[in-house]
C-alpha cells in the first residue's frame, strides 16, 4: 500500500515536473522567437539600404571614405581590398556600384558594370554564387543592400 502511495507520488511529481518543463519550453520559445526578431530588427537598423547615387560615392576616390562594392544586390565594405579596388587598383571599375554581371563574367566592360544578368549562360551564373560565397562573403563585411527598383533586398537569383 505505502509502495503504491510513493508509486502515485512519484507519478504526479514527474507528471508535473514534466508540465512545467513543457510551459518553460514554450515560455522559452516566445523569449527566442522575440529575441530572434529583435536581433534581425537590429541587424537590418545597422544596415543600410543604397541608391545607385549614393553607393557612386564609395568608389575609392575619396581616401577618407571605405569603398563599397555590391554584388546581387549586397553592399560589401572591401576597404582591405585596396589593393583591388582603390584608385587607381586593376578592379577599381567595379566598386561603387553594384557589379554583379561584371563579376559573373570577369569581365570589366563598362556594358558589364551593371546588375543586370540577363542573358547569361548557367556557368557565368555558377561563378557568380562561387565568387560572391567564396571571395565576398567570406573576406569582406556587408554593409547593406542596394534599393532596386524601390524594393530592399538581396536579389534571389
Ligand atoms: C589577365 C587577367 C587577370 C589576372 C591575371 C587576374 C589575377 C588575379 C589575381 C592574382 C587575384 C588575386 C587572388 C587572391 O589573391 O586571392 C585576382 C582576384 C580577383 N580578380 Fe582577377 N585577374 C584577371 C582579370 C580579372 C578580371 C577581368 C576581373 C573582372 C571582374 C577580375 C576580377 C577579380 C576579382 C573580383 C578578384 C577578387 C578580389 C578580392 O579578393 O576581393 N580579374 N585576380
């Protein structure tokens, strides 16, 4: 009988302590869920959202200014790149803009320094994901997205 009450016991002690862990779960959830809102608020008030005009002046030119290069649509400060990309630097043509068919051809025709990607072939659009995980977000910090076409945001190609 005593056997039976402590077995009863024991029950509703794990029984219970099973339904708080499961309420602190939940509890839990919510803190991160906020938590995880808040901090993506945050990250998107430290980053900026560029016209075509106002990345034009990260360009290299002006030694007191980092250099911005975007690339689908993402602002990278590629300052440590000066050697790529400062005045007067061989890619110096890509910066202050957004470069992505430039990158995705290695090319630097003055036709190729736009976001535009129509027409290119599945290798040029490879490269381009290989350069932009490998090079850009790998060496360089994002600073924020280019405003296209009224819209923010990372292209989705
Ligand atoms: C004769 C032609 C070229 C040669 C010999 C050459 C050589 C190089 C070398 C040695 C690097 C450095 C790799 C490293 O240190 O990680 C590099 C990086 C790079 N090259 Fe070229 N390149 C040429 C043409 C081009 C062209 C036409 C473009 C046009 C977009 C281009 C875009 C780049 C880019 C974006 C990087 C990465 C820079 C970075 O790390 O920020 N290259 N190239």
């Amino acid at each position: 009988m005593a056997l039976m009450l402590l077995q009863t016991l024991l029950l509703f002690v794990l029984l219970s302590s099973n339904l708080v862990s499961a309420e602190d779960e939940s509890k839990d959830e919510t803190t991160t869920g906020t938590q995880q809102e808040r901090k993506l608020e945050k990250s998107q008030e430290s980053l900026r959202a560029f016209t075509d005009e106002e990345i034009a002046m990260y360009d290299g030119t002006n030694p007191d200014l980092p250099i911005y290069l975007a690339v689908k649509g993402t602002v990278f400060d590629v300052t440590s790149g000066k050697d790529f990309y400062g005045k007067d630097a061989p890619y110096n043509a890509l910066v202050g803009k957004d470069s992505t068919r430039a990158v995705a051809k290695m090319s630097l025709a003055p036709e190729d320094l736009t976001y535009d990607v129509t027409g290119l072939t599945d290798r040029e659009m490879d490269d381009l994901q290989r350069v932009y995980t490998e090079t850009y977000q790998k060496k360089y910090p994002v600073v924020g997205y280019m405003k296209f076409d009224g819209g923010l945001g990372k292209l989705t190609f």
